[in-house]
C-alpha cells in the first residue's frame, strides 16, 4: 500500500468507528471535544516516550495522535462543524507555501514567518466575520 492509499485506509477505518459510535449511542466518543483533549493526552504520552529513548513506543503513540485526529475530523465534518478532511488539507498547504517559501535560510526567516503569520491572521478574521455573517 503506497501512503495515499494507507491514508485513506485509515478514514474507512475511522468512519466505520464512527458509525458504530452512532449505533452504540455512544455520547462520549461521538463528541468531537472527546477526540480533541484525547490527542493533547497523546501528545504528553509522545513526549515522554521520546524522552526516555523508547522508538516503538514514540511510533505506536505518534500513531494515537494522527487517529485520533482522523477520528476527530470525520466526527467534526459528521456533525457540520467543519467541511472536511480536504477543506485542512488545502488550508495546510495554503498556510504552509505562504510561511515557507519566502524563507531564505538566514536571520530574516523569523521576521518574514511573523510578517506572513500576522497577514494570515488576519484573512482569518475576515473569513470568520463573513462566515458569522451568513450565521446570523
């Protein structure tokens, strides 16, 4: 399996957990918030597998926090919160191209990341106002 298809292995893998969270009436695990906090627990997790050395356990821990951020998307895009697992992924890619690759490698990297950082901020805004907008 190439990583493509391992990934979408995974969302079938999660929208299945989902749908049966949906049967069992499971309220905890069909919040979103649920999955949010379980990731930060992970993450603590992850830390201190890494800080005592132990590789499986850092791998089989970082492998906890991108289920659970899988798990935590498909229920978040199930529940009308967000648009999708897409909608990140061009977000990301957004985000990410206007951050890094006006980088120069040199000690203006920092001013540049803030400079970009504080423009997208701002386009945040913008968008949350016109989203809340059509809300109201």
């Amino acid at each position: 399996m190439n990583r493509v298809q391992k990934i979408e292995k995974i969302f079938e893998i999660a929208r299945y957990k989902h749908k049966i969270d949906i049967q069992r009436k499971d309220s905890q695990r069909l919040s979103p918030y649920y999955h949010l906090k379980e990731i930060a627990l992970e993450v603590d997790e992850a830390l201190e597998e890494l800080s005592l050395n132990n590789i499986a356990h850092l791998e089989d821990e970082l492998g906890d926090i991108f289920w659970d951020l899988m798990i935590a998307i498909e229920k978040l895009t199930s529940q009308g919160y967000i648009e999708g697992f897409d909608t990140i992924l061009d977000r990301v890619i957004k985000k990410y191209e206007e951050r890094i690759y006006p980088l120069k490698g040199d000690d203006e990297d920092h001013e540049i990341w803030n400079h970009v950082k504080q423009q997208q901020k701002l386009e945040l805004q913008k968008e949350k106002e016109r989203r809340n907008a059509k809300i109201e």
